[in-house]
C-alpha cells in the first residue's frame, strides 16, 4: 500500500476541515492499487447553491487522471468522483495485467 500526498483547494467557499478530512480519506484509500507514492490534488468549488463540483488530479509514477462530478452536495460530489477515478484506476490495471500476459488490451 502506498502512501498518499493529498492537497485541498476550495474556491468559492470558505475552507471546511470536515471536508477537507473527508476528501483526504477517500483519497487515501487509493494508496491500495500502488506500491509507490501517489501525489493527488483536490479541487472543491461553489459555483452556485445547486452546482457545487469535486476535480480531482492523480499523479502516480506513469500515470496521471483527472476527473470531475458537480452534484448539488460536496460530499455527493467527492464520492462521485472517487467512484470515477477508481474506475479510471482499475481499467488501468487491467490493462497493465493483460499486456504483461501478452493479450490484447
């Protein structure tokens, strides 16, 4: 399990340690599909009451995503988008795994 660098930024809101500590787990869970360390970035923003968005930037050795949710709850919209970045991460893998096999991916 690797560890993870995690950064938050709000824009549009005033910063939330809640938030920012539920951001941080979520993200810290990833550690489980890498052996070196991660760095991610969190970008938490308030456009208006019912559009509020979660962007998150996954650096790993040779791999970068990047993906986006706007929900109208910030917790709704990190969960969003660790779902996507998961999915995003086990594609990667199974791609990996396959091409080590020699099939195609």
């Amino acid at each position: 399990m690797a560890d993870v660098k995690v950064s938050v930024t709000f824009r549009h809101t005033e910063p939330s340690e809640a938030l920012r500590r539920y951001a941080e787990d979520k993200l810290r869970k990833l550690g489980k599909y890498f052996y070196r360390p991660l760095e991610a970035h969190v970008v938490l923003a308030v456009d208006s009451r019912e559009r509020q968005l979660a962007e998150v930037s996954l650096q790993a050795r040779q791999l970068t995503l990047h993906s986006r949710e706007e929900t109208n709850d910030l917790y709704a919209a990190i969960d969003g988008v660790m779902d996507k970045v998961e999915q995003q991460i086990r594609k990667y893998k199974e791609k990996t795994r396959l091409r080590r096999r020699g099939e195609k991916g």
